[in-house]
C-alpha cells in the first residue's frame, strides 16, 4: 500500500482540548487503510514520507510504536490534570491505543515515578473519609472503582478512618437531623446509613447519642 499524504493535525479546540491527540500527531492517509494518526518520533524514526510503499507486517509494527509514544503522551497530559491510579489510567489508555500500549505508557510512568497507588489511595481515603465523611466501607469500595487494589485501599482508609460513631452522628448532623423526628423515619434513616456501609451497632449508638445531644 503508498502513503499518500502525512499532514500536522489540525489544532481545531476539539483536538486541542482531546487528550488522545497531541500537539506533534500526524495525519497519515493511505491509499488502502484510509487514514492513521501517527505521532513525529515514529514518522521519523521509520522515514516515512509520501509516496512510500508499506507492506501489513510494517504497517503494524508501525502502528504498535506509534501507539506506545501517543499512550504515553497521552498519559502524561491526563496526569497533569489530576491523580490517577495506574490500573484505572491503563483501562483508559486501552480504550483508544490497545492493551499493549496502554500497559507501555503505565510501565514508563511508574518507572518515572509519576504513578504511586498508594499515594493516590491516601488522597483518596482522606477526601472520602475527612471531608465527605464515608463510612469505611464505602470510601474502600469508591477507591477500588478508580483502579485501587483492594489492600492498598483499606491500607489507606485504615490511616485515615475516625470513629464509627462519631462520623455517623457528623453524617446525620449535615443529612439527616431533620429526619429523625418518628420511629418510621429513624429506621429509614437507619436503613440508609446501612447502604452507605456502616454497622447496625454504630448507627443505633450514633442515633441514640445524637437524639440525646440535641435534648
């Protein structure tokens, strides 16, 4: 198959803003395959120029360099904008590059030492734990949706985790005073608090505490 053109993407404001293609990505259109992106360092790197002849078996050797250098790229724009766990950046990655490049650009970041599970899994366990007062469960079971293994989330909200007790009665204080004012709505509130992972012992030493406090 012959290349037929390669052109600079165009940075429109849906490609400056898309985090899959950066600054240096080409165009690439062939005459059988339609059109590739392919990013500077693998255009030079394999001399590609228009006009030239490229048989399938380069073509993907081509496409699997090019890439890892975008899914690292890629990679290192999204860390930028925030914190990511390495399993939760590699499924994203995956999405647009494949397992492998994705896989690539995590293992070169956390050779860099820009990708830290741990670290992130305390930030994580702090915010759920300290600021949006999550029972222990809950802060696990969030961490664990973005990536983090299981024993470094409970590792990490273990750290930061306050007393049971003491941060239901926080919880009920800024959601639920106002519902605790009937049997009916105390055991929906029980029932509630229940589903955001706290134990039935706590929540009825909490409620019991709380209600005496506000007499």
């Amino acid at each position: 198959m012959k290349i037929i053109s390669i052109t600079p993407c165009k940075t429109t404001a849906a490609v400056k803003f898309d985090e899959y293609i950066g600054p240096h990505d080409f165009g690439c259109r062939l005459d059988k395959e339609g059109a590739l992106i392919l990013d500077l360092e693998t255009v030079v790197a394999e001399g590609l120029s228009e006009g030239d002849e490229i048989d399938y078996s380069r073509l993907e050797s081509i496409m699997l360099k090019s890439n890892q250098n975008r899914a690292f790229q890629a990679a290192l724009r999204l860390i930028s904008r925030g914190d990511h766990s390495v399993e939760g950046l590699k499924r994203r990655l995956a999405q647009k590059y494949g397992l492998a490049a994705a896989e690539y650009a995590v293992n070169r970041l956390k050779e860099l030492k820009y990708l830290d599970d741990a670290a992130f899994a305390e930030k994580l366990a702090e915010y759920y734990l300290c600021h949006k007062a999550q029972s222990q469960m809950q802060a696990v079971y969030n961490m664990m949706q973005k990536g983090i293994d299981r024993k470094t989330a409970e590792t990490a909200a273990a750290k930061f985790a306050p007393d049971p007790v003491e941060q239901i009665k926080r919880l009920i204080d800024t959601k639920y005073k106002f519902k605790l004012n009937s049997k009916e709505n105390i055991n929906k509130t029980k029932a509630a608090l229940l589903r955001k992972g706290f134990d039935y012992a706590d929540i009825r030493r909490a409620i019991a505490e709380y209600t005496k406090e506000e007499e």
